[in-house]
C-alpha cells in the first residue's frame, strides 16, 4: 500500500518531511504550521584538509550549544503540545524527517574545494552539505526494534526517499544513514531516531573500501562485486552466517572489528536504498526488526549500537563497484563489559576483537527471540 508524503518548512525554513504509515488519516493544513519563532539559521561551519592524511575534518563549533539528553516533557522530537512546541508541530505522526537545527554540514549543498594530490596545509571550505534527523516514532521510549513491520518499512521509505532527494543536491558526494543506539554510543536524545549524512565529500571509511571493491570489480572484469563474493563464500562455509531470506542475508564477518559486528547484505547488486524494489524493501523491514531483536535479546539490559548503512558513493569511479550493506555494530564484549577504542585502534586503526565471529554468530542464531508483541509501538498512544 502507497504511503503519504508530506513537505512543509518549519519557522526558520528547514525543511520538514512527513512520511505516513498506510492507513494513516490526512492532517489538517494547520497541524503543518510551525508557531515558534526560530531565529534564523546560522551560516556553515567549515571543513579543513588535514595534509597529513589526506582527509577532510568538519569544524563544527556551534553544535556546542545543541540539545543534550533533555527530560521527556522537553524532548525536541516528540509531537507537539501546548507545553512543549517541539522540532515537529503536528500533535502525531508516523515517521518524520527533517533538517538538523545544530548541522555538521550545511544548511546549504554545495561543492568544496577539490582534495589536493599531495600538500594541502591550509585548504579550508564551508561546511555544505545537508544532516537531517529521522524520527523513528512519536513515542519518547523504546527503540527501532520495538517497532512493527509496518512501521520498519515506513521508515526504509524514508531512507530510500532521502537517499534519492540528497544525492541530487549539487555537491554531495555520499548518503549514509544511521542510527547511533544507547548512552553508551553518546547518544544526545533518548527518543528513537536516527540521522541521515549528505557528505561534500567521500569519507575515509568509504573511500577506502570502495578503492578495495573496485580493485576486486576490475580484476574479475565487471562480473560481481566484492560484497557478493563476499557474501557467497560466507554462504557456503556457514559457520558465520545468522540468517537467509530471498532478498537479503546476514552475516557475521571473517575479520569482524567489533565484539557484536553483524553485515546484512542484499543478494542484488543494488547500490543505495532508493535502487530497492517493493518487495526486497518489505523483506528488508523483516530481517533488520530480527536482527535488531537477537542483539536486544543477547543481554539483560538493551544493547548499545551503531546501525551504518553504506551505499555507494556518486563518486563515478567507486560507484559501479558499491553494494549497499548494513553494518551493525556494538562494543559491548560482556554483559558488563564494553570495549573501548585504546591505543592500537584509536591511534592506529589496527582492531583487536575480544570474541571469535564464529561464536558470535552461532550466539546470534540460537538465540531466543522474544514473541513480538501484538500491541507494537506504531498503534500504541503517543
């Protein structure tokens, strides 16, 4: 069933996106309208080469000032009251994206001066670029795994929408979506959400495995990905993999990094979340909600995450070689116990992981999963 989308401009003209459950009944015009009187944007903050690594570095200071785990009668993302007229002037809705008030990158797209080959010292830009916060529910408590299929499958139309909308503003280079999970991961809001990226540039992570994908691409001239080799060797060995669907599966990594690492791979070369079809969208809302819950379900207490969604950069060269995967990630190593990034990771970026993938994955199989409850978050009051 289709779902509604809705564009309105909050007082201070970000831009604010509705995105509707099917079923959902129409707002009144007047639920859209934005009474605060924000005062007007601030200018971008700015991006700095670093000529010792080659790497941009966004210099924010104004996200000093930002919203910092405030009580749920304050929360910026819950719907709006009387008491509270909050980021969202409706008094509910379903899934809503809009434009970061305290941005790392924008508010406006643009292109960045071009990355040197060699030197550099000193080359700085404006920050352009686009954050936008995607609220997951209007419910202040809970989290993406309590959601229902429906309201799951809301929300990758969201991302997919939002992949295909950022990638066509001048400048932007890389769309990543994600979701930074728990106190431990330094969330700033506890309400459920997550943010989507519209970078000026590639980032490192991604520049580098897109360079080793597009080795592997040309080496085997065009035929398959890197991530489809390496999702068919896993496959056939078994003892990593957590679960197979028709569309997508999911696999503990080889060489996992973290103590929880988890890669969800789609079995279609498919770029980004906007090249989805139907039907592999309504399985993907499936698997990431099981997913979620065997993370959930591995300790007593809610796991700490990082839920990165890599989609091929626009670069021409690295996208036809880019596959889009999940990569969930925590660093919890215990019930008790997280792992923090010390001297060999922070300083070297040479990972040590405290568990084997092997039996992480086989944990992740066998775990219970708790029944889904049959009043799920997205028909639960506000």
């Amino acid at each position: 069933m289709s779902r509604r989308v809705t564009s309105t401009r909050l007082s201070d003209n970000r831009e604010l996106i509705y995105f509707d459950d099917p079923e959902t009944p129409s707002r009144p015009p007047g639920a859209l309208v934005d009474h605060r009187n924000l005062p007007p944007r601030g200018e971008p903050g700015e991006v700095r080469f670093d000529a010792l690594s080659g790497e941009w570095v966004a210099i924010a200071a104004h996200r000093q000032s930002r919203t910092h785990l405030p009580p749920a009668d304050q929360c910026p993302i819950c719907p709006t009251t009387a008491a509270n007229p909050s980021e969202i002037p409706a008094p509910d809705y379903d899934v809503v994206v809009f434009e970061n008030r305290f941005p790392s990158l924008g508010p406006v797209a643009g292109d960045i001066p071009p990355a040197p080959a060699v030197g550099g010292h000193g080359l700085k830009g404006p920050a352009l670029g686009r954050c936008e916060v995607v609220a997951f529910t209007p419910q202040h408590t809970g989290s993406f795994a309590e959601l229902g299929e429906t309201r799951a499958r809301t929300v990758i139309e969201a991302w997919a929408q939002r992949t295909e909308a950022l990638s066509a503003l001048p400048g932007v280079k890389q769309v990543f979506p994600f979701e930074n999970r728990g106190a431990d991961i330094g969330v700033t809001l506890h309400h459920p959400h997550g943010q989507i990226y519209a970078y000026p540039y590639v980032t490192p992570r991604a520049a580098n495995l897109g360079a080793v994908a597009r080795r592997y691409y040309d080496d085997v001239g065009a035929k398959e990905t890197l991530a489809a080799s390496l999702l068919r060797a896993e496959r056939e060995d078994g003892s990593r993999m957590v679960l197979e669907g028709k569309h997508f599966s999911a696999y503990v990594p080889f060489a996992a990094r973290w103590p929880l690492e988890v890669h969800l791979v789609p079995h279609r070369h498919v770029a980004d979340l906007a090249g989805l079809k139907g039907e592999e969208k309504e399985e993907l809302a499936h698997v990431y909600l099981d997913l979620l819950k065997r993370m959930d379900a591995l300790y007593p207490t809610p796991m700490p995450y990082i839920s990165a969604w890599h989609q091929a950069p626009l670069d021409p060269v690295l996208r036809p070689s880019g596959q889009l995967h999940l990569q969930l990630t925590s660093p919890r190593r215990a019930a008790d116990k997280l792992k923090y990034l010390a001297g060999s990771e922070a300083a070297m970026g040479a990972f040590i992981n405290d568990t084997t993938p092997e039996a992480v994955a086989d944990r992740l199989r066998s775990v219970a999963l708790a029944p889904v409850s049959a009043k799920t978050m997205e028909d639960s009051p506000a």
